[in-house]
C-alpha cells in the first residue's frame, strides 16, 4: 500500500482511490473470467462500449500478466463473434 512505499500515513483521498482502482480492477477480472475473456462480452456487460476500451482496462489496472495467461491458454481469440 501506499503507506508501505512512502513511509507515511495516506490521506483519505489517498485511500479512496486505492480502494476504488482495487474495486476496479477485481470487477474486470471476475467479468473477464465470468465471460471466458470474450472482450466484447465484457465490453457490454461493463458498459465500455468496445472490445478496445476493455484492453485499455485491461493496461491500465494491471491485469497485463492474467491477460497474458489467458492468452497463451487459448481463451482469447481476435476477432471472436459475440
């Protein structure tokens, strides 16, 4: 946590951004997982409109390792019908 990092207490904004990027994250990752990494899918059910903003989440709230996993596992295909 940040704490951890800087030695000092985080302030309550702080802490509110953590939680809610953590919120954020796990949300993805429960719906990628739900919706076997059909991007698409994930796309509607999250309201991301597109296959691209999902891997730009996907970037963003580090979930690049579990991507690649995915990936190598065979369960995500470019360009897969929804």
């Amino acid at each position: 946590m940040l704490s951890e990092m800087t030695g000092k207490k985080p302030t309550l904004a702080q802490v509110g951004r953590i939680a809610a990027r953590e919120a954020q994250r796990n949300a993805l990752l429960t719906e990628l997982e739900t919706q076997n990494w059909n991007l698409s899918a994930v796309a509607r059910e999250l309201g991301l409109v597109a296959a691209g903003n999902v891997l730009r989440a996907i970037k963003s709230l580090g979930l690049d390792k579990e991507y690649d996993r995915a990936k190598a596992a065979g369960k995500i295909h470019p360009g897969r019908p929804t």
